[in-house]
C-alpha cells in the first residue's frame, strides 16, 4: 500500500480564538507525516509538528461599549450569527417546537378591545380636527440613516430589519422624526398635522402596566415659524381637552424649558459636553429617589457631590408664574443667557394658558426634563394624578414633592424640537416645530381597566337586525330578505345554517346586542308582511315587508 | 542565525471554494521547508509541499432553488453578511452620502391623500359593519416561523428583522396568516372579522400603478362550521357592494375552486407533487399569454406537452351556472371526486348569488388559481374591465377570453382556506375559513386620480370658523375667542401672529375651504358682538356674542 517513494501525509487542525476586540487569531496546528517502507518490510514514520498563528483584524464587529456600560446591538448581531450557525448545525432550523404566541411585547386588540380603542380615536381625532389639523401617514420603516443620531441612548432600542440586499432599514422609534423628514423632503414650512400610527421600541415590556414594544402614538405637531409660545400653549390645550374628555381622572402638566435645564447645568458647573447625559439622568426623577438619581450624576456621569447637591436644589422646584419671577431674580441663574431666555417664554406661555383657562392644571416644574435629545425649549409632560388607574413605576419620590397626590406616569409628553428638521434638510434650513404626543397606550389600559369593572356591556358589532326564521327550508327567503336590507343600507345579520332554531337566533342576538329580530314565516311570507321582534322587551309586531326597512331605521335611529 | 539543529517554516495557503449546494471546500497548501546550515556554513534548503482537501458541509447557508429557478433568501443572507464585512473594511457604514427618501417601494401620504384614504376607508368599514362584523388588530411582525410554510414560492418576498436577540420575526405578509394565528391561539371557532392594516411583501413595485412594498390590505373572514357556500356567497355580496359604492367604474368577479383545478389536473395527468407548482403558473394566465404559460408548464415544471395541451383546454373555459352543468357531465372530469365537488358547490354558490342578486357580474372562470398555497375550496378575484383606470399589467391575453372588454387588473380576491388554521393548533383541529381582500391600495390609486381630474377640491380639514382680526393688539381676544370656540366642540382656527393681516387671514380661508370668519375688533368687543363672515359670499353680519356658537353650529350644519 505504501509507494516506494514514500508515502506523505498531512494533518492541519485550526483553532480560531474570537477576541473581545473583535480581532480574530487563529492557530494551525500541522502533522507533517512521512511514511516510508524499506528495503526489509518496515515502515519508518516521520512526524513532524508545526504551529502557526495568524491574527485577522475585525472579522467580529468591533464590539463598542457605550457609557452607561452598555454594548451596542452589534454584540447581538454576532449572536445572530452564532445562533444561526448552530441552527444549520442542528439540520433544519426552527422546527423544533412551535409557540403559538405573539412576538414579545406585542399584543392582538379582540373585537372588545377594539371597540375601545375606536372610541378613544374618536375623542382624539375629533380634537385634534377641532383644532384645524391636517393629518399625514409614512411608512413603518424608515432608512436606518434617517434615524440615526436623533434619539442618545435609547437608539439601542431601535428595531433593525434584516440586511436582505438593498436599503438598510430600521422601524420607526416614534412619529416626530419621521415628520421632520417628511417636511424636510418636500420642503414644507408650515403645517399643523396630527398623526396616529404604532411605533416600535425594544425596551423592556411591561404590558400589565400598558407598556409594549409595538405601540401607538398619538401626535399633534405644529411647525412654522411664528410669534413665540402661542402654538406651544396650543398643544398644551389640547393635551387637556384629551385628558378631561377621556375622564380618566385628575392630571397635571408638568412645563419645562431645555434652556432652563442647560442653563441650570451652566451656572452648577456642569460641562458642556455633559448637558445631554446629565438630562438623561435628570429625566429619572419622575422615577427614582432624588438619592439615586445624584448617585448616577456623581458615580457614572462623573460630577462632582458639590455639582449635583447645587442641581438637587434646582430640580426639587415647583411652581407657577410666581416662580418663573423668582428665578428671573435668582443671582446665578440669572448668570446664563439660556436660562433667562427660556423663563421669559414660559412666562409668556403662563399668559396664554391663562387665556386658555388651563393654568390650574398646570406646573412649572424644574425636575422636568424628557429624555430625547432633540428638544430645544420648551418642554412638558402630563401625568395622572388619582390612585385607582394603574402605576407605571415606583411612586415618585423626588425632592420636594410635597403635595401627597401619588404620580401614576406620564401620560403624554412632548415639547419644542426646532432643530430636528435642520437635520435633515441638505441645505440645513431650519423648520421649528412643536408637539405633543398623547401616550394612548397607558389610556386604552385604563379604559379598558374601566370597562372590566363596568356593568355597561361593550357592543363589538353595529348590528340592528338580525333575519330570523322559526321554521324550515326559509333559507333562501332569509338570504333574499338580507340582501334586501344591506342594499338599503340596513345592518343586518342572519345565520349561515339552512335551519337554524329560532332559539339560537334569539340567543345570539342576546350575546351581542343585536336588537331588533325580523322573523320570517311561511305565514308571514304569505301575508307580505315581516314579524318585527324587539330583542329587549320581547314585543312582536307585523310589519309590511314595504314598510320594513323604514320601521327598522326609525327603531334604531339612537343606536 | 539558523540554529544548529535547522530551522523549520511551514507556509500554509488556504483556498475555499463555496459549492452552489451550499458546501465548503478547503484547500490547504503546505509549505514545509527545513533550512539547514552545514560545517562549510552553506544553507541546504528542503521544501516539501503538501496538499489537503477537506469538505465542510453546510458553511454556507444551503442554497434551495426555486422552481422558478430563483433562490431562496439566504442568497441575500449571505450577500447581507458580504456588505456588513465591506462596511467595516470601509470604516464607518453609512455616513457616505444621506438620501432623503422614504425606503424603496414606500410612501407617505400627505393632508390629501389621507383625505381621500380616509373617504375610502368609511365605505369599506361601513360595508363591513352592515354585515355585522367585528374587527380585531394584530401586531405588523410575527415569530418568523408563524409565517414559515404558508406562502410557498412567495416566502421569499417576507421581510425579516434583524436578529437582535431573543426572538427571530418578520413583519407579516398578510392580514390571513396573522387570523389564523390568532383563531388558533385563542381557540375561537366562530368569528366574522374585518381588518384593515399594512403589510409588506419585498416585491418589485411598480408604485405609479399602485403597487407598493408596504401596503394597506383589507381584509373580511368568516371562520366556522356552517353550512357549505353561505359565508361564501357573503364575501362575494361584499366585494359587490364595495366596487359598486365606490364608483371605479364596471368590474367582473371570476369564481372557481382548487377542488376542480387539482381535479382538473389530476384527469390531465399532471402528478400530485406538481399540483401546486402548476397551480402557481396557471395563475400566471391573467399576466400572461398561454403560450408562455404553457412554454413555463412544459420547460420549467416538465408536463408532457400533451398534459400542458389539455390543461390548455380547460382553462380556456368560462361561463356562469350553464358550464358547471356542462362541466359536471364531463366525462373526464366528472371522474375526479375532488372535481364533482367543487362544481357541486360552485353550482350551490350561483344559487345564493342569485338571491343576492350579484350574477350579472360573476363568471366561472377555470383559469383563475390564485397564487397562495393555503386555499382549499372556492377562490375569486375581482378585476375592473373598464378602461381608463390604471393599468397593471399587460391586458389579458389568455385563450378563449372572447369579449372585447380588458382586464385592467385585480382589485379583490380571496377563497375558503380549510386547514390553515389547523395549521397553528396544538392537536391540529381545524376552522374552516372564508374571506376576501380588498386591493384598497389600486383603490386609493384610481380615487386619487380621480380627484387630480375632478375640479372639487378636497380639503383636507374640517375647520368651520376662522378667528380673525382687522385690528393689531387683539391677539390676546382672539385667543380667548378660539378657546371658547373650541370648548364648545366649534372646530375652529387661529392665526400663531400678533398682528397677522386681515387679508392673509380671508386667503387662509380661501386656500384651506374654512366657510366662515369670526371678525374681532375694538368695535366688536364694546359692542359685544363678532362680525361673522361668509368666506364664499364675503356677506359680513354683527352676531352677539352669547349666541355665535349656535349661529356658527347652524350655518355648518351640512359641512
């Protein structure tokens, strides 16, 4: 078996080593044999063993560390990669078992849930049409681009699709910048547009408290240049007609301005480049203990104890008009030109809310900061205030909250962004804009909450008529009859068995509300007239079947 | 420099070659060299080369072919993880050019548009209320393997999510396979539905014809046992009285059933396995001639051409209750029991049609298949005939299509789809279902079309009064005005400028359609009135102030 001139074998064994930088350095590992047979029989076995090391730069995405020690999504693509790669190990992927269930943090709307949210939209879309707006819809992905840089820390919620040749794309994280990019693209300077549509946010669900990770939101937004501070007070109106017309119990709009919070920033020593980070932290309070949120400022923001005790005492401050004045008096924030300008528009604002008859719901409040970078004055938020709706966080327990009412998260929130659509005009003209965005979800949650606990049955069908026989083979009559009444706009609905009882009939009406029954009989069919039955009160009455559609409309004319 | 004992240096080359089928082949070069350096100080240098093959299955995502001889998505997969490594050899991916554009295949819809969506989507949902149906929604991804086996061919076009942990998705390509999923994980056996939402189908667009990436489906199901073709005949009445209210001009409904194509098929010789790939280029004939249908039977699905011939035969066939009589005696077909079937219940069908007084515009049709895998009984498509509507594709050129009418492309379609849901049930139970789709996005094409020619305008608010002022300084009275107005339900507007002139306060009446102005002055407020304007007329009349809002509700009575 063994040539005459030997026999050569060569065995290599590779070990590749991922490093944390993302570097790759692989080892090879060879058996250099030689197999030769002399002249006696006997084989002679040369072995020789090499190594060779090779170090491959970035065959891993570099793995990038973001500030608050968190790794951006890249980490999760390379565990795509491994996670598919064991799938094709494993044969066929995905079949192994089978969960019947909606994507984590999403959720089905049931014909119950639906009828709800209808009536929310209604209450929505019929303010925001009293106040003049126009509405606008854009696709549900964007080009990843489009939404890079424009949401600071939360851009790792961002939900990418799936590089499958062509445009990278990520699903919208929320209307606003959308709306910048639809008015940056066909130069639109004014508009006043509201716009209902689910966005998408990787964050950690927690749906019993209506937090998901498919959501609605619900903006109204209004951009142009005009005289300061009087759409802004609009938005706030409208925040408060919602809020009081969807009864959901007491609230309370919290007013801000970024001005006010960089300048604050300025005169207690921050550093500049640390303005955005710290306001992350700032925006916590709503959440977490004033203790905590310095521990975050001093261990993981690196401001110094003294920095952080000087902002604590500015953010513990509440107020109205009187302390927009007060601090317009306060020797060192009266110091930055930022503070001086954003108090001189909220004072403004407290004047026109004034004339909107809407100042006692709301508060100046210095704790008030909303996460997203792109805010550039004015800035509010509304909470609920009554107990009995359910709680999205620990209570807050800031500093200086005196008054006992237990916060229950916001509600809606939102505020001025005049830079956003700079950003992305080509010639970075600029578009200010401001808005609201009214959080629908923790609203359905409570409606829905509502009517659980209500004795009003909610009516998922519209349904007035139900075309009803008591007797056999009218099938056919039943359908003709049916026809008749869609035809004439009437709703109507009959079984789709050639004999049902009547009995069922009656029952489903029952079930869903339908209250009128028209009961065909081979009597009635005889006399040309329709038995009218009214499912409530159990009345009976013959109707000419000429008669039939106009007695039905006058007996549901309320529904 | 050499050591006494020799210097070792083994080169290794690798070489990969990637096999269509998705294995791997690797070379290995071996460099094997020994230098040696003797007494006399020269170098002898031996150089063994070795080579090695190794086969590693399955690198590479297995590469499936299509039928169509297209491949699946992995390609993509792999063409995805290319462009990521080229990105990172780039450095930064992405900061190259930024282009403002919604992603391929999408758009927005602007006040317009919306306007009209908004007018098309009253009528379809007031159809389905007459009908007595409820609405559910359900989120725009799904686990990928929800969607995984139901769209043969078509499962190329689903668009995924980039894996960024936890669970894989994909935006649904359907409104039907997200009901099914919802039928089966919450057990329900009888529903009748409506659902109206996006979904998104990595497709060719063609968007000037109205064909997009993302998309409005509309979608109306009846899920439950009943008694054969009833739920059926509703789906058709509704498709009737849906392209009858919105006025896009004369349509047609084509019938058939997969029981008498699969029927048809058999008695023709085509086998078994073929079936639904044949199905697929039958459904082809509306997009292209026979001869090409054919030439794809013979050529890419490998009939016999005789078989292809007497496919020919039948699919050329179409005509109303006479042919599934003529059909029923066919002495071919009528020994398919699949066949005896579908014609016995088209025949079943045509007579609730006729009490549904719809068969003026219903034809049974033998080359209708429709594409998706799941149907398994009755099938239809709705196109319009007229001309002058948006074309889709080429006209119909199929055999047999007598009249002179042409076929300008489907605007509905749907069938009876038994064992989807089974599909999704732990114990496999089934829930027969029937159900249409609205092609509401052709909709929307032809009634914005529509409206480009009509010279009414659309508006694209609903404001009733404007609140303006001749005078300068009333800024604050218009305010408090517009509030009032507002608190009262008026849906009314107000200038954002201190001093806006009266002039471009009438144009924004003038552009925008608001009928009315509510006129404040210095007069007006001494005297206690507003001067109320009609935008149309120019007639101007001084309103006291205690009954404008009843004035204003009454002369908008019918806006």
């Amino acid at each position: 078996m063994i040539p005459a001139d030997g026999l050569k074998l060569i065995f290599c064994f590779g070990l590749n080593i991922f490093c944390w930088s993302g570097a790759c350095v692989s080892f090879f590992f060879f058996f250099f044999c030689t197999a030769k047979m002399n002249t006696l029989g006997l084989v002679t076995l040369r072995v020789c063993a090499g190594l060779m090391g090779r170090r491959t730069l970035h065959v891993l995405p570099r793995l990038q560390r973001s500030s608050s020690g968190m790794t951006i999504p890249q980490i999760d693509e390379e565990v795509a990669r491994l996670l598919q790669l064991k799938a094709q190990l494993d044969g066929d992927d995905g079949k192994q078992t089978f969960v019947l269930k909606t994507p984590k943090g999403t959720r089905d709307y049931n014909p119950k849930q639906m009828a709800i949210r209808e009536k929310v939209f209604n209450t929505i879309f019929n303010c925001f049409k009293r106040h003049g707006a126009e509405t606008i819809d854009t696709p549900v992905f964007e080009l990843k681009e489009t939404l890079t840089g424009k949401y600071g820390e939360d851009s790792k919620l961002i939900y990418d699709l799936k590089d499958q040749g062509g445009e990278l794309l990520s699903l919208r994280y929320d209307l606003t910048v959308p709306f910048a990019r639809y008015l940056a693209m066909n130069k639109i300077t004014n508009i006043k547009r509201y716009h209902i549509a689910k966005v998408y946010r990787r964050d950690n669900p927690a749906m019993t408290r209506g937090r998901y990770r498919e959501f609605y939101q619900c903006d109204f937004d209004i951009a142009g240049q005009y005289d300061p501070m009087i759409p802004d007070a609009e938005c706030l109106k409208i925040v408060h007609e919602i809020l009081s017309e969807l009864e959901l119990g007491d609230f309370r709009i919290k007013v801000n301005d970024r001005r006010i919070l960089d300048g604050m920033f300025a005169v207690c020593g921050v550093p500049d480049e640390k303005f955005r980070t710290v306001c992350s932290t700032v925006d916590k309070l709503d959440k977490l203990p004033w203790e905590e949120v310095k521990n975050e400022m001093v261990k993981e923001k690196g401001l110094p104890e003294e920095v952080a005790d000087q902002i604590g005492g500015y953010v513990s401050l509440q107020g109205g008009m009187d302390l927009v004045e007060r601090l317009l008096e306060d020797p060192k924030l009266s110091k930055s030109s930022d503070a001086v300008a954003g108090l001189k528009d909220i004072k403004q604002l407290f004047v026109y809310l004034q004339l909107f008859r809407i100042t006692d719901k709301v508060a100046f409040d210095l704790s008030l900061a909303r996460g997203l970078d792109y805010y550039t004055g004015v800035i509010y938020e509304a909470i609920l205030t009554q107990a009995g709706v359910p709680q999205t966080q620990d209570p807050q327990n800031g500093p200086g909250v005196e008054e006992a009412s237990v916060s229950v998260g916001s509600i809606a929130g939102g505020g001025r962004y005049d830079g956003l659509v700079g950003m992305f005009d080509p010639k970075g003209r600029k578009v200010p804009c401001v808005g609201v965005s009214i959080g629908i979800e923790r609203i359905f949650s409570i409606m829905e909450q509502k009517a659980e606990t209500s004795a009003e049955k909610v009516r998922t069908t519209e349904t007035q008529v139900m075309v009803a026989s008591a007797q056999k083979n009218l099938l056919e009559e039943r359908l003709k009859l049916t026809a008749e009444l869609w035809d004439a706009g009437v709703k109507a609905e009959v079984m789709y068995k050639k004999n049902p009882k009547l009995l069922s009939q009656l029952q489903h009406c029952e079930d869903t509300g339908i209250p009128l029954v028209a009961i065909l009989g081979e009597q009635e069919l005889k006399d040309g007239v329709v038995k009218l039955r009214n499912v409530t009160t159990r009345e009976e009455l013959n109707i000419p079947r000429d008669s039939l559609i106009e007695e039905i409309k006058k007996r549901t004319a309320d529904c």
